[in-house]
C-alpha cells in the first residue's frame, strides 16, 4: 500500500506528517521510533517549506509478507529544482516490529497469562520482571513526553509561522489600505478640480452670451457687474476712456488702474504678493488699503477701451478664478467694441437714410401722407425707401421699395436707385417701364444685389391709376365706399435678379374718395405668421375709416394704421408706408 502527498503548504506538511505517524501506529512501530520518525520527517518538512516549491512525500510498506517488512518515506523535490544543495531527495525506512512479521515473536496471550497468574512477591525472578517492566513503561512515557514536546515544538513553529504570516497579511493590508485612502483623496481633488473648471468654463461662456446678445455699449456696462458681484467680485468699477467725468467733480482713480490703462497689463494691487500669471504686482492702493484690487484694461483690436477695477469677494482671489476673469475682461471688451462701431454704423445709415427721405410734394385734389420707421434690433436699416415727384407732363410718379441687405451699404444703393429713378422718369415712361430700366440698371451695378418696387401713377386729368411691382407687396386700394381691394395682379420679378423681363403695367378706375396704400414687408410680414395675415389685418384698418377722417386727417389716419399693426412687432425691419388719397 503507497500513499502520495503533493506539499507546497504549512497544511499539507501537517497532514503528511500525522499520515506518517498513523501509518506506523497502525503497523505497530515503537512509541520511541514513532517519535523519531516524526520528528525526523518533520525537521525535513519544515526545510521543504523554507525553500518552496510542491514536494511529493510517498509513504508504503515493504516487505510486510515476506517477513522482513518495513515503513518506507521519500520526500522528492519540485521538479524544476536543482540536483545538489537545495531540493535534494530524501527518504528514510523504519523497521516493523517483529509482531507485524510472518512467525514473529511478539507476546502471546498465553505468555500474559502465564504471567498473570504469577505473584509478583513470590518469585524474585518475576519481580525483577516486573521492575523491568514498569522501568520500560517509565521509559516509554518518558518517550511519550520526548515525542509530544518534539510535537509541540513542531507546531508552535507552524503556529510562528502562521503568526508571521498574519502580521505580513495584516501590514499589506494596511498598506493598501492607505494606499486606497491617498487614491480616493487624489480622486476627490481632480473630481472637485474638474468641477471647478467646469464651474468657471460654463460661467464664463454664459457670460460671454449675456455681453454679446446686446449691441448697445451702455448696456453691456451696466451687465457686467451684474454678472461678477457677489460670487467673483465685491465691488465692480469700470473706466471708460472717452467717458469723461463730471468736470466739476472729477473722480480720483487708484494708481493700479491709471498703470494698467497705461501699460495694458493687468495690475494687482494687494499688501501681499498676487503670484497671478501675467499679472504685475503693486503696493496696497492708497484709496483702497484694506482690501485687494484686480485692475483689468478691456482690450480691443485697436486700442484699449477702458480699465475694469475688481475687489475680490473674500481675502484674495483664487488664481483660476483670476484667470477666468482676465479673460472675461478680454471678451467684454470686444463686446463693448462691436457694439460701438454697431452703433457708430446704425446712426450713419440712419441719417443717411433720412436725408434721403423726400418731402413729399402738394398736388390739387390729391393728399399724400408717409411713414418711416427704422428697425429697432440690429443693423436692420438702410433699404426701405418711399419717393414721389411730379413729371413734366403734370402727373404723380409715387414710389415705396426695399432694397435687400442692411446698414450703410443697403441705404447707400437705396439712394442710387432714386437717383436713378427721377433721371428715367423725365422720358415719357410708364411705371413697368421704369421698372424694367431699374431692373437692369441694379442688374448691371449690382449683380449680387436686389430690390423690391411699386411704382403708382395719378394724372390729374384721368381717372385712372397707373401701376407695377416688381417683387413687392401688393398695394391696397380703399375704395370711396369703403371696400378695399388688394391689387394682386400678376407682378415681375425682383429687381437685379439674372433674368431677362419686361414689367408689365396694370391700370384701375378711380374716383374721388379713393385711398392708395403703399408700404414695405416690415408693416405686414411676422415670421410666425407670413404676409398674408398681415395684409388681412392692414385692409381691416383701411376699410375702419370714414370718407371725412381721410379727407380731413391723412397724417394722423397714417398714425392709426401703424399702432395696431406693430402691436406685436419685433421691429426686426424698417416699416414704410405711403397714403395716397383722392379728395371726395
């Protein structure tokens, strides 16, 4: 019988060292042989585990039949281990008693009971014997207590080494344990600084589209310190050059805001050092000494505007919040720039527009009355025109367009097409023929530009009204008895488009009391709703009026159809409007 045991563990060693000593218990070896054999096993156990690796331990008996029977232990090496010093092969064979053998010797039950029945007192022979024999129990308790003390040795090494191996476990888990405290600690300060700059990004785009979303400068000032108090500044002052102040109490500014408007760099001024990036540093202002002061210049392409002054919301500012502000400063300039030359621009194009503009002239039995009203939100003016002007032949050439774009290009073109206009109105031209020379005269001037036109024409002599449009709203006819009509015949093209075409001209009956109205898309076009709805309701205010308030009140007729119809106007477009009445 062959036991084989793997070992590469303090457990393992322990099972094959109790294997081994049950195999030779149940083969009847020696308390004393026992001991030695495992101790001796077990001294070799504990080498095995000191230079590792798995160690096969084979245990058997050899023999047993034959009469010459043995316990047989090998102890073989790992595999990969060398053949000299360490991982040697060991093995050792311990006798079987001669009980265990074929015709042994061991004690019959007749010799005990032989000896049982003698007296030990009688025979000195079985006193002696029996000395021997308790001298041999002593000896073989002695043994006992040799073999258990070696037992005991053995496994309070086991117990030291299991020990060793608990403080070992319990100092990795303490170093990982404070390893892991130091990651989550460096986690929660790239999560808090990620936030941060999430934080300081997402306010600083918000704020840019606050400052840019306004194209006028007074207003962009008076947000910003809206934006910056209480959460990155305490006290927000902004200096702008070529606001002058009160002469008669001029304002005293730190000496960290005249440097900064100086050198265009930003100033800290502060009893301690800023250690701000691309920040000079300054002694405490004399008009400020208790508290820190950021002094900004705001930047444009050109030339600085102004200086921003900044207190900071607590002791001092932190450095990325410093940073963040600088560059708000940055772009709030330019906001303020952009709305300057908006405005600069805006005002040329609206005095232009309005020089432009002409007096209308009187003419017997027929009353005119006109309206312009620039856009209110952005560059939206410059291409609306109204015009009207007497021809030699005694008739009213009246005229209302608009030309595409905006601002002082838009205006400046709109005042060619006048010009143009009265010069091809002296001939002899109906309004679809002087349409047609507008159309490729702006075809020829301006190939990438285009306009809108209606052209009416009253003769003093004829009852009738002479018209074309060119891409425009249709005018509106207010007939004496208070029906209007929308005049929808078919109109040409836009003026300047690359297409060949001839305006036609359309003519209706008119009698006294007859209210022409012409006007441009921004009275009646909503971008919710298109033009036609708007044309509905202008008709509705034509058709309100009685013959006697046009006859009497053009002008303030021309006031009542406005006001309801920019009700609910964004005034993202110049309105024109042109009344032209027959007196009843």
């Amino acid at each position: 019988m062959t036991d084989t045991r793997q070992i590469d563990g303090v457990t393992d060693a322990a099972a094959a060292r109790a294997a081994a000593a049950r195999l030779a218990a149940r083969h009847g070896v020696p308390a004393l042989e026992r001991a030695r054999l495992a101790a001796t096993l077990g001294a070799r156990l504990r080498q095995c585990l000191a230079e590792g690796g798995t160690w096969r331990l084979t245990l058997g008996v050899r023999g047993a039949d034959s009469g010459g029977g043995a316990l047989h232990a090998v102890l073989e090496p790992p595999p990969n281990a060398s053949s000299a010093g360490e991982g040697t092969r060991w093995e050792t064979t311990v006798p079987l008693p001669a009980a265990d053998r074929p015709g042994g010797t061991g004690d019959s039950d007749s010799d005990s009971d032989s000896d049982s029945d003698m007296v030990p007192g009688d025979d000195p022979a079985a006193l002696s014997q029996a000395l021997m024999s308790a001298d041999a129990d002593t000896a073989l308790v002695l043994d006992r207590l040799a073999e258990q003390e070696a037992l005991v040795a053995f496994h309070r090494d086991e117990l030291h080494q299991t020990n060793q191996g608990v403080l070992a476990l319990h100092a990795e888990l303490d170093a990982a344990g404070r390893a892991q405290r130091e990651a989550f600690a460096a986690e929660r300060r790239a999560r808090n600084e990620a936030e941060n700059a999430r934080r300081r990004l997402t306010f600083l785009a918000d704020a840019s589209a606050v400052l840019n979303t306004s194209l006028n400068h007074g207003e962009i000032v008076r947000r910003l310190p809206e934006l910056l108090v209480p959460r990155y500044a305490a006290e927000v002052g902004i200096w702008l050059f070529d606001e002058e102040d009160d002469p008669h109490h001029p304002m005293t500014r730190p000496a960290a805001t005249v440097r900064a408007a100086r050198t265009g760099r930003p100033q800290y001024a502060a009893d301690h050092p800023g250690g701000l990036r691309g920040v000079d540093d300054l002694p405490p202002s004399v008009l400020h000494p208790d508290r820190p002061l950021l002094c900004v210049p705001l930047l444009t392409h050109r030339a600085p505007l102004g200086v921003l002054t900044l207190s900071p919301p607590g002791e001092r500012w932190d450095p990325d919040d410093a940073v963040m502000l600088i560059e708000l400063t940055r772009r709030a300039g330019i906001a303020i720039d952009n709305a300057r030359r908006f405005e600069h621009n805006r005002d040329i194009a609206e005095t232009l527009q309005r020089a432009l503009l002409t007096e209308l002239p009187t003419t017997p039995g027929l009353s005119l009355a006109a309206r312009y009203l620039p856009a209110t939100h952005g560059m939206n003016i410059g291409g609306d025109w109204y015009d009207a002007f007497h021809r030699p032949d005694g008739s009213l050439i009246t005229v209302i367009g608009d030309v595409t774009g905006h601002g002082l290009h838009a205006a400046v073109m709109m005042s060619q097409l006048r010009t143009a206009l009265r010069a091809y109105a002296v001939d002899d031209g109906s309004p679809g023929r002087l349409l047609t020379r507008l159309h490729k005269f702006l075809h020829r001037l301006q190939p990438n530009l285009y306009a809108t036109a209606v052209i009416a024409r009253f003769h003093p002599d004829e009852p009738t009204l002479t018209w074309a449009a060119a891409g425009h709203p249709p005018p509106v006819l207010r007939l004496p008895d208070g029906r209007v009509r929308t005049l929808d015949a078919k109109p040409g093209a836009m003026l300047g488009i690359p297409l060949e075409q001839e305006i036609a001209d359309h003519t209706e009956q008119v009698a006294p009391g007859s209210t022409l109205t012409l006007y441009t898309d921004g009275l009646v076009e909503r971008r919710a709703e298109g033009i036609d709805p708007g044309i509905e309701r202008l008709s509705a205010a034509l058709g309100s009026f009685g013959p006697a308030e046009l006859d009497t009140d053009l002008e303030g007729a021309a006031d009542r159809i406005l006001k309801p119809l920019l009700s609910d106007s964004e005034r993202d477009d110049d309105v024109c409007l042109l009344l032209c009445h027959l007196q009843g």
